[in-house]
C-alpha cells in the first residue's frame, strides 16, 4: 500500500537484521496503534529508534515534553531517553518504527557513524521537509520496504547500505527542517507539561509538591489536583517513575553499584529506593541487572 503516493506500508510487516545486543542490528516495525496501546508512563530503549507517523496526528512525548505531529514527520530517540507515543482516540495510527544499532569503532568510519547519530541529539529531533526532500527521504525507506522480500543473499548488506543513505539525507539536510511543534493546550495543561519537562531534567535534585508549587507559582494543592488530571499520575510518582527509569538505564548500561545509582539520580534513602522500585518494576534492582545488562557491559565486569 502507498500512502498518499509517498509512504509504503503494510500491516504487521517487519524487516529484522540481525538482534538487539548485536553490534549491527535493524528492526523495522509496520503496524497500527489505537488510543488503548497507549503507554502509560515513558520508557526508554538501550538503541536508537525512529518513530514515523503514517496518521494524520499523533502526540509524542521526549522527557516530559510534549510535541504535536502530522502525517509523515519523523522523530528521532536516542537510545536512554525517555519517551512515549499518544494516539488519540478514534480510527487507528499507522506508524514505522525503526529500531537500530550501528557498530561503534569501525576504523576510518567512526566519526562518520557519531555525526549521523548526531542528528538524534538535537535539541527538538524530529524531523518535517518540503515535499521534494520527503520525497527523496522516503524513496530510501521504501527501497528498504522492497528489498526485504528478496532472496538475495547481499540482501541484509544492501538494507544496511540504504539505511545509511537515509541518515545521511537527515544528516545533510537538517538545515531544512520545518518542523515546529503546535500542540494545542490549555494554559494549565501548558505549565503541567512545563513541570513534568523540569523533573525530567532536575529529577538528581530534592523536588517535593511545596518546591514545585512555589516554583511554577501555584498552589499546591491545585498543582496535587491539576498534575494528576493532566498527567494520570500523583507529583509523587511521577517524580519516583523518572528517577526509577534512569536508574535502569545506569544498571543496564554501566557498572554503576546500585546504591551509587540511586543516589545519582536523586533517591536520598536506599532503603526507600528499594522500596519504590519494587513497587514500580516488580523485582528488585540487583534482580533487574541481572536480567537487563547489555551483553557489553556484563563483559566489562
């Protein structure tokens, strides 16, 4: 299926090279989601992902923030970074999501490989072009779409390859990017969002309703009552769920001891750390490690 003459997509069609944890890896995703997969709370992922809505409209949100999307744009999420999608209710959302690693320490490519994953790291990283560069950028998407079914047996090599040529085209033409996020919200739900978008970037520090309150300016308990409807989440555990996830991606991800980890990311009392992870992941921290550690870091220890 061709999307208004740009976009290829299928239902429940998926491309795999290779797995996660494996240094060279794709999985792209074709599928639709409706208003109930939308995620709760944000989550993170140990790779790069790129998010491209295929639906009139969709929300996503990057560390609390939100950004209102239109039919083809496409969002970049580095790997530890915090972020969900909301589909609104109604008809269901096409979307592709491409999941990838691309090797690190390739010699005399390195530097390359780090600035096309640069574009990631923009401050705002999603991306929306005039229609003859979308046109230029989906081709490469698309001649992926259609190589995926051949026999071929340089088959993986040439998606890799196809890939790469689409990142460069974000690479070059970042420049040209049109996007600008107009998400419709009332002034309440704009100073909420301003307060979940704080926590992500303060969570290390000693944040408490009384603190916030008084710097967002509003009473406390209109902030308790306000946060709760907007967000589906108490100021509390929305506080708690930031500093749980970022602890996960220091156990994952590094040889951090736990109780360093905790600390890091703003819990005061171990044992009130223990206790909030369980309550929130189900098992405890060294349980998770165990289970979660990136295969390079568990040959690191």
């Amino acid at each position: 299926m061709l999307l208004q003459n740009l976009a290829l997509y299928e239902d429940e069609y998926y491309i795999r090279v290779n797995c996660e944890g494996d240094s060279l890896f794709y999985f792209f995703d074709y599928d639709k989601r409706h208003a109930d997969n939308n995620m709760q709370f944000q989550h993170f992922h140990t790779f790069y992902e790129l998010c491209v809505v295929l639906c009139p409209h969709a929300t996503h949100f990057l560390e609390g923030n939100p950004y209102r999307l239109q039919m083809f744009d496409i969002v970049g999420i580095p790997p530890n970074v915090l972020h969900r999608t909301y589909y609104p209710v109604g008809e269901a959302c096409k979307r592709l999501i491409i999941q990838f690693c691309l090797p690190r320490n390739v010699t005399g490519l390195s530097n390359e490989y780090e600035q096309l994953s640069g574009v990631f790291h923009r401050e705002v990283p999603i991306f929306r072009f005039d229609p003859d560069l979308q046109k230029r950028v989906y081709r490469k998407l698309n001649d992926i779409f259609l190589l995926a079914n051949k026999t071929d047996p340089m088959r993986d090599l040439i998606i890799h390859l196809k890939f790469i040529e689409f990142l460069t085209l974000l690479y070059l033409n970042q420049d040209q990017n049109r996007y600008s996020n107009q998400t419709e919200m009332s002034p309440m739900e704009q100073k909420i969002y301003s307060i979940t978008g704080y926590i992500h970037t303060h969570y290390t520090e000693d944040l408490s309703l009384e603190s916030l309150a008084q710097q967002f300016y509003i009473s406390s308990c209109y902030l308790s009552r306000q946060f709760k409807e907007v967000t589906g989440f108490t100021l509390t555990d929305y506080i708690q769920m930031t500093r749980v996830r970022n602890v996960q991606a220091l156990l994952i991800n590094s040889r951090t001891p736990i109780t360093e980890a905790a600390s890091a990311c703003g819990f005061a009392s171990f044992s009130q750390f223990n206790r909030v992870f369980q309550k929130h992941i189900g098992m405890s921290p060294s349980q998770y490690r165990k289970e979660n550690q990136t295969p390079a870091t568990e040959l690191d220890l």
